[in-house]
C-alpha cells in the first residue's frame, strides 16, 4: 500500500516536472549545472561564484530540490533588484518561513504586496523617523560602556563575538523597546541566539525540501518551536508595556512608533490592515537582523586587523590625529566620518570581502522577466550572489586580498552591494554603518587588538549554514593604550 502511494508520488512528481519543462520549452532559459549536491558545499558562496566562471553570471541549478537561479556579478544583480525590482522582489514560500512566522505578518520573510510594502515602510520610518536622533548618542554611550568593561579586562583574552553580539543587541533593545539593563537585555540576546541556531539547523531546514517529515517527531523542530514560545513571550510583554504607557501623538522608541503607525491608518483605506501583529514581527525582525550580522562585521573587521598591523598603526595614527590623543571625550561624528577616510575605507573593505549575508535572502519573480537577456518566468527563486560580485575579478584588482587602500586610490568606484539593493534592501543598513564606524573608532582609539598568545584568527568562515557568514570563534587581547581613550576615568 504504501509503496504504490510512493510509486505514485513519484509519478506524478516526474509528470509535474516534466510538464514544467515542457511549458518552458521555447523560452531562452539561463543556462542549467548539473548536479544535485551544490547544498553541500562549505564553501556555498564562493562554490557558485567558481560555476560562474565556467557558466557565465547568470544560471539555473538545483539547490535541495528546487530550481533557482543564481546571479553572481553586480550588473546583474542592480538590474535586476533596482532597474526590474517589481518583477523580483518577491520571495518564497517556504515551509520553514511560515513555521517561525505562522501568521504570515513577518517583514524580512513576507513575500511582496502592497501590505508588504506598507509594513516595510512604517518599519523603516521607525528607525529613520522615529529614533533617528537618538541612535548616535546611543550606540556612543552604550559603545563607551562596553569600553569601559573591556578596559576592565585588562587585556585578558575576550570571546570577541559574543561581546559584541551583546552590544549590538543592547542597541537595539534600546531603540526597540527602550531598555538596556542587563537583566532585560540577556534572556533577549539569548533568546535570538537560540532562534539562529534552532533555524539553521539541518531538522529544520530538510522541512523545507521534505515538507511532510514536519509529521514525525522531530527534536530539532521541537527546540525551535521552544524558542519561538520564548520569543513571543518577550515580545508580547514589551508591546503590553508600551501600549499601556503609550502618549498619544509621542513615542519613546520604534516600538511606540510602529503602535502609533498601525493605530492611524485605521482611519485610512489602503492596502488591507497593517495589526499589532505585523508589529510584532517587525520587532522580531529588528532583532534576528540586526544582532549578529553586525556583530560579525565588527570581529571580521578586527580578525582582519590582527593579520594587518600595519592597517592597525595607520588607523590609530589616524584616529589621533583627527581626535587629539589628550581628550578623552572628544569624537567625530558620523557625518563627518570623511574625516577618517582609512576607517571608511577599511569598513568597506570588511563588507566586501566577508559579506555576512553573503546570499541575501532569496527572492521570488512576481511576473516574467529577464536578465542579461535570458527569460525569467514567473515564480522562479532568485539567488543574488552577493559575495560573488564583491570578488569578481574583472571589477576588483586582487579581489581576496584585504587591501583598504583599494577605496583610497583616485577614481575607486563606490563599495559592493553587502546590504543588497532594491525594494528588498537591507533594513538596518543605516543603523548597522552606524555602528560599525563608531564601535571601531572608539574600540581602535582605546585598545590595541591583539592575538592571544600570538595565534591568529582564521579568516576563512565557518562551513555554509545557511544565511550568515560566520567567522570561526576566536579570542582577542584588547590592550589599552597608554593614553587614556574615551570613557577613560582619570
Ligand atoms: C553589517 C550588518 C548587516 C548586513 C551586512 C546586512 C545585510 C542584509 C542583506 C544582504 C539583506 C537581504 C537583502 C535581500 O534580500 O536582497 C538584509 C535584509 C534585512 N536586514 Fe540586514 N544586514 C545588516 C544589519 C541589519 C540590521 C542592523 C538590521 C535591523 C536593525 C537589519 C534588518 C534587516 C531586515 C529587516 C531585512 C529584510 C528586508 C526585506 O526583506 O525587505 N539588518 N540585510
Ligand atoms: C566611504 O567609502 C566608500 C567606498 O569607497 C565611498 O563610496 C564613500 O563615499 C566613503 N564615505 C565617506 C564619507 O568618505
């Protein structure tokens, strides 16, 4: 009985596909690679940017079970994701995207409609409108805070990551929710560590290739669902808090923001409702997408920099010359970040070369469309290969080289795409190129990195995961510097 079942469900599987290709059949498809294994790669990134050399920047192969197409030069990529973004900026629909998001109110995983677009918009004047002004002195107190736990340290060797895992958390708890303590801080930072790891993890995502396997006991899926519980709770008392706080007409942080937003356009007829779910999703979002990818940057940037001394002196030399080695509180703010052109200059060399969302997120074709003169139909997966256009050789000179100099020399082009492009963009990028300028001034300015007991980070990533581009755990030495650096106390 059951094998016919299978029997069955192979059948019409092969009739499905075979239909499909049939259908497909006078279009001018990119070219297909063979292979069925390309999931496994440790290296995924860097695996399809070697196909593109010998099939060009645009093809099709299977990644698990379904079809995508995989776009691997910047040309390609802007065409697509600016030039057409209304044929691309859709995104699947996957198993493992409803199960942590079972409403289907979630910003990074929704697919596009013009309820998308309206949630992204109030998402993104939150952060660009609504706290604006208080995200600089923000991430420079909380950045001065955890130099001044560092410089407690001593220079003992530190699990640089988490460190800076809990402080980019921190940030956003405050813009998100108002809050910084510790106590509140911790179990959310645990919270979303648990969520990345239960997400990625290979019982979960195999849902996505074998749905039905979500009917068997599955411990890996349990843990997740564990987690979300866990995620809802915290979430759920922050918006109770709020609402029963919230001022009409003020707002304290993006969370009261977004309230707000969702309360007005009840008035309004639009796009169908924006609820306090799409709220509570948003804040979900802030939190997986803002934590530890820019967390990451910041230890590939000083995994870089303890391979690069002589990077090092010239940053420093750089920082006392622009701040004067004798005040401690003095600062450059962000807007005149030109004034520290190999700081801007190393920040973008860390993001092109170790892009943590090296993939982005997938994307999905509303409708027929084509790139580099190849057909599109509707519907296809759409992979843009970020890291792959930050290598590319006929743009960069030595593209695996760390060369901040690269963005110095007259007439160098602007940096790549690390944050995406298009309707899809990045949220957080102004947030996150935030952070990383001013979390390195004042950690380059106060501390020396060095390597404990002289052995140097791996700078190869840790095997592909799914999403991000993990730097492989390793402890630094920040050594203070003899003058005193900003929230020294004298
Ligand atoms: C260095 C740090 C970061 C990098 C490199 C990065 C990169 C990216 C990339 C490549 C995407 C996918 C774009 C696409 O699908 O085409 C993305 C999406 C997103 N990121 Fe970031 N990100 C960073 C930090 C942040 C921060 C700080 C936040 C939140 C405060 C954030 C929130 C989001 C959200 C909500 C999305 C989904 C956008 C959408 O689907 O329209 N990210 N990010
Ligand atoms: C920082 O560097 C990038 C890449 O070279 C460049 O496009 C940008 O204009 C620089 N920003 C400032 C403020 O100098």
């Amino acid at each position: 009985m059951l094998l016919l079942a299978l029997l069955l469900l192979s059948l019409l599987a092969a009739a499905r596909l075979l239909w499909g290709q049939w259908r497909l059949r006078p279009l001018h498809l990119p070219p297909r690679v063979p292979g069925l294994l390309h999931l496994r790669q440790p290296d995924l990134p860097g695996h399809l940017l070697g196909l593109a050399r010998q099939f060009g920047p645009v093809y099709r192969l299977r990644l698990s079970l379904q079809e995508v197409v995989v776009l691997n030069s910047k040309r390609t990529i802007e065409d697509a994701m600016i030039k057409k973004w209304v044929d691309f900026a859709g995104r699947p629909r996957m198993l493992s995207y409803k199960l942590v998001s079972p409403a289907e109110q979630d910003l990074s995983l929704g697919d596009y409609s013009p309820l998308w677009k309206a949630h992204k918009k109030l998402a993104r004047s939150a952060l660009l409108l609504g706290v604006r002004g208080s995200m600089e002195p923000l991430v420079e107190q909380l950045t001065q805070e955890f130099c001044e736990r560092m410089r407690a340290r001593a220079g003992a060797p530190v699990d640089i990551q988490r460190e800076f895992s809990l402080l980019t958390c921190s940030v956003i708890s405050c813009l998100t929710f108002g809050v910084k303590d510790a106590a509140t801080v911790r179990p959310i930072h645990d919270c979303v560590q648990e969520l990345m790891r239960t997400w990625d993890h290979w019982s979960v995502q195999i849902l996505d290739v074998i749905p039905f396997l979500r009917f068997f006991p599955n411990p890996g899926l349990q843990r997740l669902r564990r987690a979300m519980r866990t995620r809802d709770r915290i979430v759920e008392q922050q918006l109770r808090r709020h609402k029963e706080s919230l001022v009409p007409g003020q707002w304290r942080d993006m969370t009261d923001y977004m309230l707000h937003g969702v309360w007005k356009q009840s008035a309004e007829e639009g796009a169908g409702q924006l609820l306090e779910g799409h709220v509570h999703m948003a804040v979900v979002d802030l939190f997986i997408g803002g934590t530890e990818t820019t967390a990451t940057t910041l230890s590939w940037a000083l995994a870089f920099l303890l391979h690069h001394p002589e990077i090092l002196r010239r940053l420093q030399e750089e920082l006392d010359r622009e701040l004067g080695p004798a005040d401690p509180g003095s600062r450059v703010p962000y807007k005149e970040r030109a004034r520290l052109p190999l700081l801007n200059a190393t920040i973008s060399e860390v993001l092109r070369l170790r892009p943590v969302v090296p993939l982005a997120l997938p994307h999905r074709t509303r409708r027929p469309s084509s790139i580099f003169g190849y057909h599109i139909p509707e519907g296809t997966v759409v992979i843009p290969n970020l890291q792959a256009a930050h290598l590319d050789e006929t743009v960069w000179e030595e593209p695996h080289e760390f060369r901040p100099d690269r963005f110095l020399e007259p007439g160098a082009g602007p940096g790549g795409l690390p944050f995406g492009c298009g309707a899809r963009v990045c949220l957080g990028e102004p947030l996150a190129r935030l952070e990383l300028f001013v979390v390195l001034a004042h950690v380059l300015r106060a501390f020396t990195p060095l390597p404990p007991a002289g052995a140097l980070p791996a700078l190869q990533p840790q095997p592909w995961g799914g999403i991000n581009l993990k730097v492989q755990p390793f402890q630094v030495r920040l050594q203070p510097r003899d003058h005193p650096g900003p929230g020294a106390r004298q």
